[in-house]
C-alpha cells in the first residue's frame, strides 16, 4: 500500500443507519484530507458524527456512500476480511475504557496483537517489552490491570497498540477515564510518540485542553464538519 498523496482522503462520506422513515443520517457529506504524520482531534458534541466517522477511518464500518482513500486504497471497495487486514497491518487502537484482559499480565496484553499476527513468543516477548519500556511500564510487565492505576492501565493500552508499529493509531477519549495529571501524562505519551515515531494520531475527545495537543482539529455538528482549526501543537510559521 502507497500512495504519493494524503495518507487518508475522505470524500462525500456519507452514512445512513435504517430505512424509510427509520433512516438517520450519521453523517451528510465529508471530505477531508489527513497528511501522514499529523496529529488530529475530532471533537463535537455528542450524535454529531464523530464517532461513527472515527469507525470508518478505523475499518470498523464503511460508508453509506462516498469514498475513502487509505494509501490510495479505497477502502469502501474492500470486503470484511481485507478489512481486517488492513486493521492488523496498519492500525492501532485505544480506548477509554482500556479494553484490557483481566487476568493477564501488562506484557502478555501487549503481545496480544502479536499473536493474532502469528509472531513467534521470542519475538512478541522481545517487541512487547520495548513498547512497554517506551511508555514508562517496562517494570510492571508481569503486573495485571488491577494492580495497576487507571493511567498505568492505559499506558498499557497505549503500548499494545503501537507494539506492531502501526501507521495509523486511532485513540476513542484515552483520557476521559483519567484525572488532569494521568491525562496530561498520556497526552505528553502521544504528543512524544507522534512526534519520534511519524504515526499518525487520530484522537477523539470532548476536552478542549487535551485537543490542543493536536496540530490538527476537526470539529463536528449535525453529521459534517463545522470547521477545521490549528492546535497548538502545529509548528509556527516561519518569518
């Protein structure tokens, strides 16, 4: 998969859940394009469309209508299991609620995604304890979820998703769990991964100090984008 233009390009994404009179547009009508590398909030109230066109980006659901480049790629065109593949290949996800295992230790919820791929235990042990060495946990690895603080359980989280070095990490309110210290820390997590890494971060959430950590943000109302703004993570402008 390459592509010498935007790592994402929406265009005319649509989304419609039910028929007749039961129908609900999502979303009316997208276009957006996202530059490999960058840092992006989606905000908006809730039922605006920004969870749903998080899980398009995610390869989790394709549009009603429209078209979605990935690398060039669209995506729309793709069935369920190549879908899948491109999610195994090319994505990482966190959540708010952490999604962890609860009876398994921080390094066996890392090398999770690894063993889907069919990596050998050598190297899904060597892998998962450098991404658990970048976010700060490396000595917490045999510790379970509930031996660990809510910001430790998304670390955690955090690592199990970059430890396949994905392209793209889509983040659903990774502090919205968390109090001002512990979402600060992940935000600065995030910001240095982005920055070190060239991942992409798509980031859905609803506080405006945590999306100023962003260089990107894509507001959403009503099912389309109400404008898109600079956070101020965008480099400044040269004089």
């Amino acid at each position: 998969m390459a592509s010498p233009g935007p790592l994402i390009s929406l265009s005319g994404i649509t989304k419609v859940f039910g028929a007749g009179t039961a129908a609900f547009r999502a979303l009316k009508g997208i276009d957006l394009d996202i530059a490999a590398g960058d840092l992006v909030a989606v905000m908006g109230p809730s039922g605006s469309g920004k969870s749903t066109m998080m899980n398009i980006l995610g390869c989790l659901d394709v549009p009603t209508a429209g078209q979605f480049l990935f690398k060039g790629v669209p995506i729309e065109t793709l069935s369920r299991d190549q879908r899948a593949l491109v999610r195994r290949r090319y994505l990482g996800f966190v959540f708010q609620g952490f999604n962890l295992l609860a009876r398994t230790s921080a390094l066996e919820n890392v090398e999770l995604p690894l063993l889907y791929r069919g990596e050998g235990k050598r190297k899904r042990r060597e892998a998962a304890m450098a991404a658990l060495e970048k976010v700060g946990l490396v000595d917490r690895w045999g510790r379970t979820p509930g031996e660990l603080s809510g910001g430790e359980q998304q670390r955690v989280a955090i690592a199990r998703a970059i430890v396949t070095r994905p392209d793209v990490l889509l983040a659903d309110e990774p502090t919205g769990n968390l109090d001002t210290e512990r979402s600060v820390e992940i935000m600065e997590l995030l910001t240095d991964f982005n920055r070190t890494s060239g991942t992409t971060v798509l980031m859905v959430t609803h506080e405006p100090d945590m999306a100023a950590y962003a260089r990107t943000i894509v507001h959403f109302r009503d099912g389309l984008i109400e404008h898109v703004a600079t956070g101020a993570a965008a480099p400044a402008a040269v004089a």
